[in-house]
C-alpha cells in the first residue's frame, strides 16, 4: 500500500485535492451557519410571472404590496395565473396565497386579508440584513447540467447574509417557474 | 519507489546490460513488451479467413431468419387470438432457451448455445409481457416490469452458473437493472438514492469483473450504464452544492483504476467526464452558502489537481493528451488566484504565475510553462489596463508590455529548450 501510494503520488494528490476542496467548504459553511444569526422576517414571493404578460400584477407601494388585475382584452394572450407564496422564516415552510380572479370588465385592485392590509417594504437587504437569491443562475459545468437535472438542490430559491444562505424550495416548483419568480417584499408587521 | 526480489533485481540488472550492449532505451523496450502483450492477447482468438466468412455468413442468416420470423409474427398478429400470441412469442423464447440448455450441456454444440441464449434473451420478456397484456388486467407497467425481469434474471443467474458463459452474465445483470428500475418505479421510491445504490453496486460490480480476465469483455456496456447511474446518484445529493467537487475525486479514482487495471472504455468515459466537468466554468454550487470566492477558489483546487493527474497520466499506455490536461488546469488555478487577490494585491498573483515557471522545470511540462508565461502576461495586461488605462503613460505601458511578451517569449524558448533536453 505505502508503495503504492509513493508510486502514485501525483494521482493521490489528485484525487485528494478536490475532496479536500469538500471539507474546507463544508467547515465554511459550519462556521457561517454558527456565526451568521438566523433570519427573522418573512417575505412574499410570486412565481410563474410575467411583469408584462400577467394580468395580475404585483408591486409594492407606500408600504403595502399592490395586487391589481387587469381584465381579459380581445386579441390579447396572457401568460398562465402566477403563485403568490409567503415564506414564513426561520422555517423556511412555504404558504400558497390563493388568487381569485374577479369579475367584470376594466382594471381592478385585489384585496386580500393578510396580504394586501399588512406593512411590506421591498429593499435589499432587508430588515434582518438577508437578501433574496434566485436559484435560476446560468453556468455550471456540464457534469452539472447534465448530470444534476433531478439535484434535489435543484430549483431552490434562498435568502444569504454574509456568506449564509438559508434556501427554500417550491413545492412542484420546475426551472420554468423558478426562471419567472419575482421577490415581492419583506412583511413588518 | 518499487520494491524488488534479489532474483528480480538480477533479472532487471541482466536486461539494463542487454540494452545498454544493443542501444536500446526503455522506450524501446516498453513498446517491444506492448507489442508482444498485444499478440499474446490476440493468438488465442485468431480465427482463419475461411472460418470467419463462415461465421459472417451464420450471423447473417440468423439475422434474415430472426427477421423473417418478426415480420410473419407482425403481419398475422391482428388475426391471431390470445393463445396463439402467447404461443409465438414466450412459446419461442422459452423452446430457444431450452434449446441453448441442451446445446451447451454437449459439448460438441456449444457454440450453437449463445445464438440460441440471444433469441431467448430477446423473446422470453417479450413473450411474459404478451401474457400478461393478454390474460392479466390492470396497467401498472411498473409491477409487469418486476413480474417479468425477477424470474428471468433468477433463470439467466442459475444458467450462468451451471454454464459460465459470460454473455448469460451480461443478461443476468440486465434484467436484473430491468427488474430494478421497475421496482424503484413501482414504490415510487427517490430516484437519486436509488440511481446512487444501483449505479454504486453496479460499478462494483464491473470493477470486479474487470479484474477477472474471462469476464472483461462484458465490462464496457457496464462501465457506460454503471458510470450514468452512479454519477446521477451522486449529482442528486451534491449537485449545485458546494461539494460538487467530490464529483472530480470520484472521476479521477475510476479514471486511476482504468489507467492501471487497463479498462479503455472506462479511461474514455473518463476523459469525457472530466472535459465534462471543467467546460462551462468550475463547479457548480449554489445552495449551501453563498460565498463571494466559491468560484475562485474551487478553480484554484480544481486546477491544480487536473495539472497533477496530467502528470500522472504520462504513464498511461492510452493517448492521454496529458499536455492538455495540464494546460488547461495551470490556466484554471493560476486565474483563480488571480481573481482571488484583492486589487491592491493582484500584482502577487504575478509572482504566482513565477512559481508555476518553476513548477514547470520540475515537472518537465513545456504546457505548464506556456500556460504559466501566458497567464503571466495575462495578468500583467489586465492589470495594466484596470489601472493605468486612458492616462498619459498608458502609451509608454503598452510599450513596456511589448517588451515584457517580447522577453516572456524568448524565456519560453529557452525554458522549453530546457526541458526538452532533459525530458
């Protein structure tokens, strides 16, 4: 064995160069886990969106998310009906908002209990000094591309703070969806 | 550094005086004893002319008769009923797997026992799936999966074993993956800890029998399907992670073990996965923390280990295209060290670049060199052009890089010639 190993140290080298690579980042993410606060305000989310092509649209004004809905018009496609998600932290546990579409003609603003009543604000970073990450990052080499496609790390969204970064994924939520999401605000109720 | 018996010492020492008395080197030797290892492997199968067209023309009429039996079973098969299907199609497959039974327990037939084996292979699953499609309701593909392959692969396992062929192996082992994907598909068990469980006992497996000479030939389609299963197992749990790079750990093991237990086609699958591997940038990661100098450093590591599995691979008797190798990973390590630095202190990463010239000298590699001088000159023109750029000496700067590429070049000779008279 030991003549082995001084036969092929190169290899051996090589082999343990990466592997080593594993456990410095492992123990750096121990150590950002230990030394970075847990996050303590929850946000809201929408997913499946199209700033444009919605006919639901989201935006946060004078403190207050803005849900507004605009009716069908001739001629016109729109994209399928967005989630709205409010992510409750330090859980990281997901709660689907339901949308209901009104009726009538003209533009409409939605009022939503719980949603729409409550103080948001929409800057980064936020209150607890966490930042919204997408996952949808192009790159990686093609091992991963290729190989990662069922990644239970796959199609997760997060928030970070200093090198920290707590994530969170979307039930039955595809890289289609993720690619549309859209962090909406903070909630300081 | 290897250890030798005293007889084996006399041996080595005999033939460095036969070399030195013939002018030869090792070079020669080492492909003298290629060559001759090569007609060893080959003098066992060597088929004449006459037997070979012979063999071409059974495989072909085989191949007609197969295929005129397909298109018959094809064109009455709407106006035939349930029994007759059955009959066709498992009746076939079973009475060609008898046949392939009595045929290798003779041994004067035991060459007309694969073909037979293969036509029983192929007729039995389809065969048990008309059976089921004609007699047992329900549509639960999965569960028909695992109906069919456990009792074929139990029968192909117990053949090989009386018979030791090793192609029954190979058909062992595939209705064995057939039955399992069923099941994993039944259950709805994680796909990622399943492929992961398979694609390791799978590897194992062949690794196994690559060590073992009879089995060898069966080892290739193994390695491609083991090697698929065991990395998207392994993606699963560290894919766009930040320990992606355990992935390259595991590639260059399998790819030591090719090089030294002489598998091609786990040397090839190899090398793919690693181009793989550094195309598109390093790693992968993502979800654990998010760390500015994740990239920077995974390519630093990364790099340096691709230069030193080049090197290594300079024993391999395969075209190793270790140059490459080591080019591409001095470029990856020393641009990450690069990045590393903060501005003030990017000019160190030169001095870094100084240190890959020298490593260059001791490992003898004119690649490291040029990807050292390049990147050398890489940084010191980024650098130039971050800080000094639309100023009045940016003129007299980029003369002085004229300068510098100019004696970096001729460095290069020199060093290269260096190394080429002592490689």
């Amino acid at each position: 064995m030991k003549a082995f190993l001084k036969d092929n140290i190169a290899l051996v080298a090589a082999i343990a160069l990466p592997a080593l690579l594993a456990v410095v980042f492992a123990i750096s993410a121990m150590a950002v886990r230990v030394s970075v606060e847990d996050p303590s305000t929850d946000f809201f989310i929408v997913t499946d969106y199209y700033d444009n092509g919605s006919r639901f649209q989201f935006d946060v004004n004078n403190e207050r998310l803005n849900v507004n809905y605009r009716a069908a018009e001739k001629d016109v496609s729109y994209s399928a009906k967005p989630r709205l998600w409010r992510v409750n932290v330090p859980e990281m546990t997901v709660q689907e908002i339901s949308l209901n579409t009104p009726g009538g003609d003209g533009a409409k603003t939605i009022d939503i209990p719980g949603v729409t009543d409550i103080k948001v604000i929409n800057v980064s970073p936020g209150p607890d000094g966490y930042s919204f990450v997408d996952s949808y990052r192009p790159g990686g080499n093609i091992m991963t591309e290729v190989f990662s496609m069922d990644s239970q790390h796959r199609n997760r969204s997060g928030i970070a703070k200093d090198g920290r970064l707590v994530s969170f994924k979307i039930p039955d939520g595809n890289n289609y969806n993720y690619y549309n999401s859209r962090f909406l605000g903070w909630v300081v109720e | 550094m290897t250890v030798f018996s005293a007889a084996q010492k006399d041996g080595l020492e005999q033939i460095l005086r036969l070399m030195d008395a013939n002018n030869l080197s090792g070079a020669d030797v080492k492909k003298a004893a290629a060559e001759r290892k090569k007609e060893q492997k080959s003098g066992g199968n060597e088929i004449s002319k006459g037997e070979m067209i012979m063999r071409l023309f059974a495989y072909m009429g085989g191949a007609l008769i197969f295929a005129g039996l397909s298109v018959f079973i094809e064109t009455i098969w709407d106006d035939i009923g349930s029994l007759p299907r059955v009959i066709i199609t498992l009746g076939t497959g079973f009475t060609a797997y008898i046949c392939g039974v009595v045929f290798a327990l003779d041994k004067r037939f035991e060459k007309a026992a694969t073909p037979a084996f293969i036509l029983a292979f192929i007729m039995q699953p389809m065969g048990l799936f008309v059976l089921l499609d004609e007699y047992f309701p329900g549509d639960n593909a999965a569960l028909g999966g695992m109906v069919v392959f456990a009792p074929l692969a139990i029968q192909q396992l117990l053949t090989f074993i009386k018979f030791r062929f090793s192609s029954l192996l190979l058909y062992s082992l595939l209705y064995l993956l057939g039955f399992a994907f069923s099941f994993v598909e039944y259950f709805d068990l994680d796909r990622g800890a399943s492929s992961l469980v398979l694609g390791t006992f799978l590897l194992l497996s062949t690794i196994n029998m690559q060590l073992k000479e009879k089995f060898r030939e069966l080892t290739p389609l193994f390695f491609v399907i083991a090697t698929v299963l065991f990395f998207s197992g392994v993606y699963y749990f560290v894919g766009r992670t930040v320990f992606d790079s355990i992935a390259l750990s595991l590639i260059l093991s399998l790819l030591g073990f090719a090089v030294l237990k002489e598998s091609k086609t786990l040397y090839v699958l190899c090398m793919i996965y690693i181009a793989g591997y550094f195309c598109g940038g390093p790693g992968g990661g993502w979800s654990n923390f998010d760390w500015h100098f994740y990239n920077q450093v995974t390519a630093v590591f990364t790099g340096t280990s691709l230069v030193l599995a080049g090197q290594w691979l300079r024993r391999s008797n395969y075209i190793s295209l270790h140059p490459l190798w080591m080019f591409v990973g001095t470029s990856f390590a020393l641009g990450g060290l690069y990045s590393l630095f903060p501005v003030a202190l990017q000019p160190v990463a030169i001095g870094f670049a100084g240190i890959a010239i020298y490593a260059a000298l001791l490992l003898k590699s004119r690649a490291v060199l040029a990807a050292a001088v390049l990147s050398m000159i890489s940084f010191i023109v980024a650098y130039s052009a971050e800080h000094f750029a639309n100023t009045i000496g940016w003129p007299i700067m980029l003369m002085a890089l004229g300068i510098i590429i100019l004696g970096a070049g001729f460095m290069f000779a020199r060093l290269s010639g260096r190394i080429k008279a002592s490689a």
